[in-house]
C-alpha cells in the first residue's frame, strides 16, 4: 500500500493499483477496517491530515467504490 501511495503521489498515476492495494478482500470496495489499515501504513505522508479525516467520515457511511475513493485522490492531492 505505502508503495503504490507514494507512486501515486509522484505521478498521479496508479489509483487503481492503489485502490487495490486497499481492498484486500477483494470486493470492489473499501470497507471502514481496509482503510483504517491504509492509513496506519501510509502515515498520512504527502496529504493533509484533514483530507485523510473526510476519507475516514466517508468510509463510515458505506463502503467505498473505486469511482468515490478516486475523487478523493483528487481532491486530496491538489
């Protein structure tokens, strides 16, 4: 995950790599534990701390689709 994070910083390349990276079982989306483990392991390097918390609020709604966590990839690295 820390690996395809920081490609991703670097290039703004390989969101889908990165979104399953996080999604380790498989099911398309990101549940609330997949990414409390993301962001343990990324250390919310190269983001603001506050976009990492809209990330986490979203997640508690539902799960996350990829189309959902890729807007935020935008948002969040602006």
């Amino acid at each position: 995950q820390k690996g395809n994070w920081m490609t991703y910083l670097s290039s703004g390349l390989g969101s889908d790599n990165l979104f399953r990276s996080i999604d380790t079982n498989h099911d398309k989306t990101i549940q609330v534990k997949e990414l409390h483990v993301f962001l343990e392991s990324v250390d919310f390097k190269g983001v603001h701390p506050r976009a990492f918390k809209i990330l986490n609020e979203l997640a508690h709604d539902h799960e996350l689709d990829m189309e959902e966590f890729k807007s935020w990839l935008i948002l969040a690295t602006k």
